[in-house]
C-alpha cells in the first residue's frame, strides 16, 4: 500500500518551478525598480546590446553596462537568499 501511495499520480509537480528560477523571478519582481525590471526583461527579449540599444535610442555599450550592473544586483541578491535560506 505505501509503494501506491509512493507513485500516486500529483499534477503539481508540473507547476511547481525550481527554487532557483522562483528566487530569480522573486528578485526582478520585488527588488529591481520599474526602469531596470523593464530593461532585464527586454534585454532576455533581444538578447543583443545592439538590438536593445536601437529600440531604446541608446548606445549599445549604454546598454551593455546597465545590463551589467542589473546581473551583478541580480547574482548579489540571489547569493544573499541562498546564503541565508
């Protein structure tokens, strides 16, 4: 009887994210301001500095350095939780 509970269909194991992506998608939620959430979001759309840049009306090595800037922030706020969970 155990073994059948062990193996019991669950569909939220289809739902539930990995704790690291969660953490990721908690951190541009709560802790970037509008400007830099908008610009992580929009440079994993293009994923070109160039790209972006010409969307934006920026330079390219602008847009390289605020994305920058972004993932240092990102990685600093996702190393603190790991840390500290």
């Amino acid at each position: 009887m155990s073994i059948r509970k062990d193996y019991e269909y669950d569909a939220s194991i289809f739902s539930e994210e990995p704790e690291k992506i969660a953490a990721l998608k908690w951190i541009i939620a709560k802790k970037l301001n509008d400007v830099d959430r908008t610009l992580i979001l929009l440079y994993t759309d293009c994923l070109s500095y160039r790209k972006l840049g010409k969307r934006l009306h920026l330079s390219h090595t602008t847009v390289a350095g605020e994305i920058r800037r972004i993932k240092a922030f990102i990685l600093e706020e996702y190393n603190k939780i790991k840390n500290n969970g």
